[in-house]
C-alpha cells in the first residue's frame, strides 16, 4: 500500500503506541482486500460497544487501546449499549453484566468518543454527506447511508472500526470505490402499482438481504415517496438477513436518479419480481409461531423517532397495556428527552409501557425476564431475536403490536391487506 508521510509516522510510532498498532491493523486489513491506499475518513462509527456482543474479549480490547492513550481523531460515535445506561436495575440487568458494560462506557470516554448509544448516527447528528467517505459498523446505518445519502462506507467489523477511528482512515475498497457501486441485479416491483404500507418496508427489506446477499441491486417501481422511517426499517431488515451494504432504490438513491444511472456500465445480471404473494410468504417466514399469548411488545429496532412514539399513544387510544406484557419502546437519549418535554413519556408510563433508552432488545440481556414470545414491527429483531432473545417471534404492523400488547395475545398475523382500528392505512403513520 502506498501511504501518506503522515499515515507512515503513525506506523512507525511517532504519534503514539495506540495509533502505531491501529494503523498496523489497517494495513494488513487494507493489503488482503487488495487496496491500493488508505482514504481520509469524516467519522467513524464503533459497533464494537454493547457487552452482549463483544464478552470479555472486546471489553479487554477497548480498555487495551484506551490504556495506550488512544484519542480518537475524527467523531467517533458509538452504537447502542449492552443495556439502558440509567435505567438498567430496571431492566433486570444483572450486577455482574452492568459492571463489564460500564467498563467499556469508560474506555471509550477516555478516547473522547461521542457516548450516542445509537445505531442511528445519521439520524442524531453525524450525517454524512455524498460522495464522503466514512468508516461505519453498524449494518443498518451502513446500508442507509449508503443507499439513501449517497455516502461511502463498507459494512466494516468491531476493532477495525477503533481503528479507523484512531486514525481517521480506511482502507480504500469495495464501496468506497465507484466501479463497485453500480447495480447488478434489477427487483422489480409488481404489486399493482400502489404503494407500500408502513410494516411493509421490512418485510420487502427482509426479502432484499436474503435474497441479494452482497450483491448490489436496483429496485424499480416504489410508488410514492417512503418516509425517512420506512426506509430506515427496511434497509435495517435488509442488513440483518444478508450481508447487503448498498441498494439502489431508483428515483431515491442519489446515485440512482434513473435505472440506467444505477447500473452505469453494468450488464443486468439478474431480474427478481417482488409481488404480493412475495410479501405475503415473506411475513410468513418473518414469525417463528401463527399466534401466542404475548410477553412482550419490543418497538424501536432501529430506534423509534419521535414520530413512532406519537403513533403509539394515537393506536393506544388510551387503553392499558394488558397484565402480564410488557410494551417497551427504545430509541435514544434525545428522543426520550423531546417525549417527556411533550408529556407522552408520562402518558405511556401510565398506561403500562416503557422507554428504554441507549440500547435495543436484541443486544441486552432480556432473556433474565423468562419471555416465551415477543412481538414486533421490526424486520431486524423479528430475524434475530429467537437466538438472542431466546423467544418465539410475532412480526406485525405497529397497530398490530399495540393491540397485542392490550391484549396480551394475537391471532395469526393478518395478511397485506389488514386494517384494524386506528390504523385506517394497516400501519402507514
């Protein structure tokens, strides 16, 4: 690789062990993938952060680069925490647990991270820009940023993502390159010409990532203009099922104005159809059971906006969550915030639900409360949480979520066409 005077000294050591041993990290990383250089980054992104995920050994890893002296030398924010970093006695984190995800908060303070607790960085301040390069971890974020912003990041990995932000740079390969960018497989929308319903957006995400995998596809034929909301729950369904970091959605992604833009020299590979009887076997294959009783309704994967919370209280329509379920709805420090300056924090509260804040279900220990069956409208918990969250799984709209969580139990889920009462569109809110 050929690299800068200033990314040699850090590989000599002149600016330090830490940075010495992360560029050391990028090099080897950037010479089996075949890059040529390193490309100055504008943030990075550490998935590197929740104890769930990382154990003893990631914990060891980021007290190592902050005993070195790491700073970090670009904004660097942090995915979500192993467990709400207030409330977590609350949660029935155990001792034990909370000590080691304290441990990793401390680290990254020292190295002067921004503490965000989020996997929506885009969405609370560190958006990027076109065309800029940025070192992310988080899949959902990733795919986001570069299908809907028209930034450039691959789907990096924990440690790396230290690295990069250490040294604000990244090895320049796969889609930080322009000739990997351009689209291979068409997906064409064939449902009627109509557009699609809110809960919809996972399940086509979910289809996307297990279908495409790592290629890159261009879809065609989304009516309408989907929310900021929507396409963060379908893209984050679609990184969770396959290991997809870019899709062109034609007339959306910036780098997707038209459908021949999308493949520019490309060759169309492969056509996919996405039709009705695509979405209805998809929402089938999202649910582990047809119908249970209820333990718990987990909103917000990726984080729920304020939007989504206020949709909430309108479905409750002030009805009580039912005894025995638990309705819990997780988004940021921020958002919970702005909801309890608008007076919906105290009203969920007292109608039975609660905000969990800086962290998600699938990466904190929620099996300590026994659940046999979750419900959800993510497409990305619904995928993960049988092996994280050790339960059943009920994917649904969010109207659908609520009247489970009222009362305690739902039938088979509906199929597309559902509408229940207080949701007039099936979930578009």
């Amino acid at each position: 690789m050929i690299l800068t005077q200033e990314e040699e000294a850090m590989l000599r050591g002149d600016e330090g062990e830490a940075a010495k041993l992360a560029m050391e990290i990028l090099v080897k990383v950037g010479e089996k993938f075949g890059a040529k250089r390193l490309v100055l980054v504008a943030s990075a992104h550490i998935v590197l952060a929740m104890y769930k995920s990382i154990f003893d050994a990631g914990v060891e890893v980021c007290e190592k680069f902050a005993a070195m002296g790491a700073r970090f030398r670009v904004p660097t924010t942090l995915d979500p925490s192993g467990m709400d970093t207030q409330k977590w006695r609350e949660f029935k984190t155990p001792d034990a647990y909370a000590e080691k995800q304290l441990r990793v908060a401390k680290a990254y303070e020292q190295m002067g991270a921004i503490m965000s607790w989020t996997c929506l960085p885009h969405f609370t301040g560190s958006a990027p820009r076109f065309g800029e390069h940025v070192g992310w971890t988080e899949s959902s974020a990733v795919a986001f940023i570069n299908s809907v912003l028209g930034a450039r990041s691959n789907r990096e990995t924990a440690v790396l993502d230290v690295c990069i932000g250490i040294t604000g740079r990244t090895p320049e390969y796969g889609l930080h390159l322009q000739e990997n960018r351009y689209g291979k497989a068409l997906v064409k929308m064939e449902i009627g010409g109509r557009m699609l319903q809110t809960w919809e957006y996972p399940v086509l995400g979910y289809f996307l990532g297990k279908t495409l995998g790592s290629e890159i596809g261009v879809v065609e034929g989304l009516v309408g203009s989907p929310k900021m909301d929507e396409l963060k729950s379908m893209l984050a369904a679609a990184a969770a099922t396959g290991p997809l970091a870019m899709v062109h959605l034609v007339g959306i992604t910036p780098e997707a104005r038209t459908r021949a833009e999308a493949f520019g020299p490309n060759h169309l590979e492969r056509t996919v159809t996405v039709t009705e009887e695509t979405l209805k076997t998809t929402r089938a294959e999202m649910c582990t059971v047809k119908s249970a009783k209820i333990d718990l309704v987990a909103l917000g994967c990726p984080h729920y906006s304020i939007a989504e919370i206020q949709n909430v209280i309108k479905l409750l329509a002030g009805r009580k969550v039912a005894a025995n379920t638990e309705l819990w709805i997780y988004t940021t420090k921020q958002v919970r915030d702005l909801a309890d300056r608008m007076g919906i924090m105290a009203e969920l509260l007292g109608l039975g639900g609660k905000i969990a804040t800086e962290t998600c279900m699938l990466i904190s220990p929620v099996e300590t409360w026994g659940f046999k069956t979750l419900m959800t409208d993510s497409g990305k918990c619904s995928y993960y949480a049988p092996v994280q969250c050790k339960t059943d799984v009920i994917f649904g709209s969010a109207a659908e979520c609520v009247e489970a969580a009222v009362n305690g139990r739902v039938v088979a889920p509906q199929q597309a066409k559902s509408r229940l009462p207080g949701d007039p569109e099936g979930g578009r809110a």
